[in-house]
C-alpha cells in the first residue's frame, strides 16, 4: 500500500525550540521542520490537541542561536522514544502581522 503525499515536504533539520504552555517553558530540538510543522524532542510529554507557542531558533557551528521566531502550533502526536518524548508539532495559522514578518 503507498503511502499518500504529504502536503509540505520535511527537511531534516536540528533547531533549538521552547515550547510555551500555560506560563511554563519546555525546552527541547526539532528533527524535522515543514513549512506545515515541526517534529520535536523534548523531556517532557505534552497532551495531543494542546494549543501552543513554539520558538525556532537556529544553531550556527560556534553554538551561537539566532534569535527566536515565535509560531502558534497544536500537538498533533506525542511517544515516548527512550528517556524523551517525541512530538508532532502544526502550525496554526499566522497573523497577519507575523505573516508579514
């Protein structure tokens, strides 16, 4: 059976996230990033359906980040994968604001 095509390609691509929910901060990297979402590694689970704000920042080669960028998303999935947690992150729709940034 194929599998059908997904909407946004991913790239494999590690970037330092925080996730922000309810006041509390979860800091964790990104696997794989499309222009419909994120996969992320965190420490912690987060509940499938909460609504979220994620920061991207990226990583240079001398441990430098840039600074972040601010995106709404929804955890779409959340596993286990070791000692982590391993989640899928959608982005909601901008702003018009953010749009234009």
């Amino acid at each position: 059976m194929s599998r059908p095509e997904r909407e946004h390609p991913r790239y494999a691509h590690e970037a330092a996230v925080t996730l922000h929910v309810l006041g509390q901060a979860f800091p964790g990297r990104t696997t794989n990033v499309s222009r419909g979402g994120v996969c992320a590694e965190l420490d912690e689970a987060i509940a499938y359906g909460t609504d979220i704000e994620v920061d991207i920042k990226l990583v240079f080669a001398d441990a430098k980040q840039s600074e972040p960028l601010r995106l709404p998303a929804r955890v779409v999935w959340c596993t286990s994968v070791d000692d982590a947690h391993q989640l899928g992150l959608a982005f909601k729709p901008l702003s018009p604001e953010l749009a234009q940034y």
